[in-house]
C-alpha cells in the first residue's frame, strides 16, 4: 500500500470517528474533545522535551480539572456570568492565539509562552477543546453544526492546500518553518475554502449570514495556517518529521489538529459575539 492510499484511508476514518463523535451524543462529544486534548498534549510535551512524569501529571491533571468543570458548564450544572465572565474568557483565549502567531514568526528557535513548558504545552492544548462546551449547551443541537462546519472547512483548506502544492508547488512560503508549504498550496487552501464556505450558505443560513460564513472561512484560513507553521516550528526545534505515528500517511494527531488548536478559539469567539 503506498502513502498516498495509506494517507487516503486513514484520513476518512479519522473523519469518521470525529463526526460521530460530534453527533452521537453530548457525553460521547465531551470525551471525544478531552481524549482529543489528553493526546494533543502528551504529544506537544514529546515535542517540547517533556518526559518527565512531574511535568506531565500536572499538565494532565490540570487539563482534566478545567474538563470537568467545563463540561459541567455544557451540561448546565454550572453557570458562567455572562456579563463578564466568558467573553473575559474569550479575551483571555485571544491573546493567547495572538501570541502564538506572533512566536511562529519569531527567528528564535524558543517557541513557549512561558518558562515552565508544561504551562504553556496545557494552554496550547486546552482552550482549543474546552471553549465550544463553554459556548453551547447541551440543549442547543447547533453545537453539533458549528463543530461540523468548522471541521469542514479545516479539511477543505488543508486538503486543496496539500493537492495544490504537491500539483503546482513550486514557491516556498516560509522554509525556515516548513520546508514543503507553498504559496501555491495556500492559495489553493484559501480558494477552496471560500468556494466551499458560499456553497454550504443554504445550509446554515438559519443561524448564520453569509458574511458570517464567509467570517468563518477567513478564520479559517488565516490561523489554520498560522497553527500549522507554529507546529512545524515545534517539530524542526525537536529535529522531528511528525509529532508521533498514530494515524498512518499522517503522523500524530498533532499533526491533524494543529489548525484546529488556533482555529478554534478565535471561531468560537466569533460565532459567541455575532450570533443572536
């Protein structure tokens, strides 16, 4: 079987488990976002040279800690203060993507927040899956659709990004980060992306505009490419190809979400402050 096909298949499993993960039911989406998590951040504490078991316990502790009290959240057992309280959240998680770009561009090898980098592994890893629980509740079905959406227009700018720059790559974007990205693959991304988001408009358009839509493709491609460059970044500081080998033709499930982890935060936010 050669990568191209080992590649192929095991993306469409990878899709599968994540959207029945997301419209099985609300239980069967809280674990899939923590387990989701949990291995995001084994894998970015692999990266950062984290195999110590101090480090990790606390970063797996902490993570499990702000899980149960966001899920408590989306089950409606917990009530934020909506006056102040999320969109400082909000706020909160912002700044930290904004950061993170700003350090994916940075020439120093030092890619963390902060000092102690089973902090910054826990950030990086836990707003990205904790924010939707806190947007949505249970109750509320579009969560399912948000998720869906997102997730779609992810695979629609990273696969069209992959097949234009392996078809017609020949400009690289930034090789100090990336060694294959192109500026022909990320046009192919963006195009794709906003060709796709106008052709799902009929289906969305109880809840979202198609300006709001066309929102969501421009977050899209912008920190969807930013998260990859940041954890390319990462993986040339580790001196690794990929940041594991669970999924095959892929390589960790870092390597999958990585768009997702930047995506997220600030989508979040958006469909939080625009939608009634």
């Amino acid at each position: 079987m050669n990568n191209f096909t080992k590649r192929t298949l095991s993306g469409i499993l990878y899709v599968l488990i994540l959207l029945s993960g997301i419209w099985w039911k609300p239980q069967g989406f809280v674990l899939m976002l923590y387990i989701l998590q949990l291995m995001c951040a084994i894998e970015t504490l692999t990266l950062l040279n984290l195999n110590r078991v101090l480090p990790r316990s606390l970063a797996i502790l902490v993570g499990l800690l702000a899980f149960i009290i966001s899920a408590q959240v989306f089950y409606g057992n917990i009530v934020l203060g909506e006056r102040w309280l999320l969109p400082l959240l909000f706020i909160l998680a912002i700044a930290h993507v904004a950061a993170l770009a700003v350090l994916t561009f940075i020439k120093s090898p030092r890619v963390r927040l902060v000092k102690v980098d089973w902090i910054h592994a826990t950030l990086y890893t836990l707003f990205p899956f904790t924010v939707p629980m806190l947007v949505f509740d249970m109750n509320d079905p579009w969560y399912m659709h948000f998720m869906t959406l997102t997730f779609v227009l992810i695979w629609v700018n990273d696969t069209f990004a992959f097949l234009f720059g392996k078809m017609l790559g020949k400009t690289l974007l930034i090789p100090r980060l990336s060694p294959k990205k192109t500026f022909e693959g990320l046009a192919g991304g963006v195009i794709m992306t906003f060709i796709v988001a106008i052709f799902i408009i009929p289906y969305f358009s109880d809840r979202l505009s198609p300006l709001a839509l066309s929102g969501m493709a421009a977050i899209t491609v912008v920190f969807g490419n930013i998260g990859d460059l940041y954890e390319s970044k990462m993986k040339r500081r580790a001196d690794v190809k990929d940041s594991g080998n669970l999924i095959p033709g892929h390589g960790g499930i870092l390597d999958r979400l990585d768009s997702y982890l930047l995506i997220m935060p600030a989508a979040s936010a958006f469909i939080y402050f625009i939608l009634p």
